[in-house]
C-alpha cells in the first residue's frame, strides 16, 4: 500500500494558470489559482508517489497571507494527524512569503509527521514549469520522512531548513538558497539523499494558541541617512515590537540608533538584526545600554516573527533575549 501524505494547497505560483505557456512574469492578472484538487488533477501525481489526499485551503497570492491564514493552517495541520494513516503533509505556498510560513510552522506545529513546503517559480501550466517537479520532489522528502517530525522547504531539487532558507532571487529557478550553509540534501530522480538531515529541523518551542494573538511588530530597513522617522511612526501606530534590519555588523544608522532606544523605553522590544541575509549579529554593549537585542543570524523578516510569539506568550524583554541566544 502507498503512504497516504495530504497536500494543502494555499495557492501561489504553483497553483497559478497563465494566460499561455510563455506567461512567465505576469500571470498573476489572469487570477486563476487552481484549488489543491485542481493542482493534483493537473499535475497527474495521483498515486504516482504516494496516495494524495487533497485538502482544499486557500488560492491567495501569498503577499496577502495574514496571521490569522497562519494560525488557521496550523490548526488544520493538527486536525489532519487525527487521520492515523497519514505519514505526511506537503504545503503548496507562494514563493513571496513562502520561508515566513515555514519558519513559523517549525515554531509552532506539535505533529509526529513531516510538513513540507513547496511551491514554484513558474505557474503550473508554464513552459518548462517547476510545479510539477517540486511537488514530486516535496512528496518524496514526505515520503522520506515518513512518521517523523520536522518542516522542511523543497525546491528545485533541494532540501532546506525553514530557519536557514529564503528567497534569494526575483526569477530564477534556483531561487531558494540558504546563504552561505546550503541545502540539508537533495531529491536526486527518485532518491532522496539528505545526510544531514537527521531529527526535526526545529522542535516546536511555542503554542500554537499564540497564533491567535500576535501583536503588531514592524521591521524597519537602514540606509544611508535612514533617520528615527519610520521608528517613531510604527510606535504612535501601535507597535509592540521593532525589529531593525540594520547595516552590515548589526546597526542602524545613529538616528536610527537613538529612535529605537527612545522606542525601548516607551515599552516596545526592539531586536537588532541585519539587511545581510546572513551571519551573526553582534550582541553591542551600545545596543544592550539601549535596551536593543541582537537577533541572532535571522533575517528580519524570521526575527519578527520570533519576535511576534514572544510578545504574544508575555516574555520579558530578558526572555526574550534568552530566546534569541537560545535558537
Ligand atoms: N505571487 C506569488 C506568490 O503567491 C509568487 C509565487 O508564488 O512564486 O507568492
């Protein structure tokens, strides 16, 4: 018998049709968006692999996904395990948003089977379309890891950690990357070899009833002269947290700098990370006098998000610092 692995569909690019097989850039205007029966109908994948139960989700852009499509999701990946017989779940997702959806659910999901995430970067009915190859390839790593825990990001041919991965070009094919520590394996043809991946790629650290109540956290972007403006702004809008996607090392500009420590002592939390896309922040003995937390090696957009769950459970702003040194 074949192992029975879910595919939700949420729409995006994978579930796109264009107006013709050359519509590669703008296909989005035609609107259409297959729901996951649609895409498993198309794709011809019923029973190829495994026994697809399609699960019919959303069929959005994923620029549009919201807080509340998380926490929904979430929860409709824990009620599909009430299914004893299924060894899997595969997500198909926007690639727009795509590593934001993986990180959270690797925080999150308290599930004893694999999810994995996919999507593409020509629509579905595309010349040389990656759709269908990586919805193979994201049913086989299901398939893989059948029974075991752990989210994991699969395209084009590779296999990623939702903590490490993003979406590194506008266009191209080989879009996701994880800077400067790569792929944790490769779906070779029908092989999936992934020696490094052994264990889940996060255990899940928050509830998933956080979902429900995360507070508004912004990110805002250093340039040259980027003054205390925008940080000031998300603050009278009601920001409970900040995150500053600072130069190089982990700073803003000064400006910046004085704004956020200002923001610190208002009450928000303010975590410094980096427009880099990669590397450690440095914890700053300016930034700790200010009250600002150095983030890790996430981007900003995965550091908001940490961010987000930690307001949301009531951490102090020195739980919050534990966490970040902690992941
Ligand atoms: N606009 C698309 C989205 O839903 C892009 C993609 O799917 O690749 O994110």
């Amino acid at each position: 018998m074949q192992p029975k692995i879910a595919f939700v569909g949420t729409g995006g690019t994978i579930a796109s049709i264009g107006t013709d097989q050359f519509d590669l850039l703008d296909y989005t205007a035609t609107g259409e968006r297959l729901d996951s029966v649609g895409v498993i109908e198309r794709t011809g994948l019923q029973g190829a692999i495994a026994t697809i139960l399609p699960v019919n989700f959303r069929q959005i852009d994923s620029t549009a996904i919201t807080f509340t499509d998380w926490a929904d999701l979430v929860d409709l990946c824990h009620e599909l395990c009430a299914d004893p017989e299924l060894q899997g779940i595969v997500i198909g997702h926007g690639t727009a948003s795509l590593e934001e959806t993986a990180w959270i659910l690797s925080l999150v999901l308290d599930i004893g089977i694999p999810v994995i995430v996919t999507g593409s970067m020509r629509p579905l009915n595309g010349i040389s379309s990656d759709a269908n190859a990586n919805l193979a390839a994201a049913i086989r790593v299901a398939v893989a890891r059948a029974g075991e825990p752990g989210v994991f990001v699969v395209l084009n041919d590779e296999i990623h950690a939702p903590r490490s991965v993003t979406k590194a070009h506008t266009l191209r094919l080989g879009a996701f990357q994880s800077p400067w520590l790569g792929p944790l394996g490769y779906v070779d043809g029908p092989d999936v070899n992934a020696p490094h991946l052994v264990g889940p790629s996060r255990p899940a650290s928050f509830g998933r009833d956080l979902l429900r109540r995360l507070p508004r956290v912004d990110i805002v972007y250093s340039y040259v002269g980027a003054d205390g403006h925008a940080i000031r702004s998300f603050v009278s809008g009601g920001s409970k947290g900040i995150v500053s996607a600072g130069f190089g090392p982990g700073m803003a500009t000064p400006e910046e700098t004085a704004a956020l420590g200002e923001a610190f002592s208002q009450g928000v939390v303010v975590v410094q990370s980096a427009r880099t896309g990669a590397g450690q922040v440095v914890d700053s003995k300016h930034h700790r006098s200010l009250g600002i937390i150095a983030g890790s090696d996430l981007n900003p957009q995965k550091a908001r998000i940490l961010l987000a769950l930690c307001l949301a459970r009531g951490d102090s702003p020195s739980e919050i610092e534990a966490v970040f040194q902690a992941i």
